[in-house]
C-alpha cells in the first residue's frame, strides 16, 4: 500500500510543477506508453505467428488458444484481423 501511496504522491508533486516541468513529465508519460503499446503489439505478433503456424499445420483454434492469453474467438479475430486467415 506504501508503495502505491509513495507513486501517488510521486505524481501530485510531478503535475503541481512548473508548467515546463509538467509538459516535460505529460511528453515522458505518453513515451512510455508509447513504448509500451510497441512491446505489445511485438508480443501479439509474435504469438500471432506461432497461432498460425499451428492453426495451418491442424490445430484447432481451441486449442492452441489453451497455450495463449485469448479465447478461441479472439484468436479467430485476430487472425483475421492482420490477414493471416
């Protein structure tokens, strides 16, 4: 709980800051999520390639979506998504 409190506190100092300090912290915080957007979306791909590859040699979706962070549908949808069905 400290911990949470202590980034809470953190992040009220950071926003009553001048306002060049603040426009400096809003462009660092859209960077990192920014950034983590990116890693996500490199994960997806690359479990988007291993689904395919074992949806084209016959697995069945409900399968390999037991190995995977998405239900059966998702992993259709997202297959069809970025044209890989």
């Amino acid at each position: 709980m400290d911990v949470i409190l202590n980034k809470a506190e953190q992040k009220l100092t950071e926003l009553r800051a001048d306002p060049v300090t603040r426009k400096e912290y809003e462009r660092r915080a859209k960077a990192l999520s920014d950034e983590r957007s990116r890693l996500e979306d490199a994960e997806n791909a690359g479990i988007l390639r291993v689904v395919k590859s074992l949806y084209d040699n016959g697995m069945p979706l409900f399968e390999v979506a037991k190995h995977t962070p998405y239900n059966a549908e998702e992993l259709e949808q997202l297959l069809k998504r970025y044209y890989l069905i």
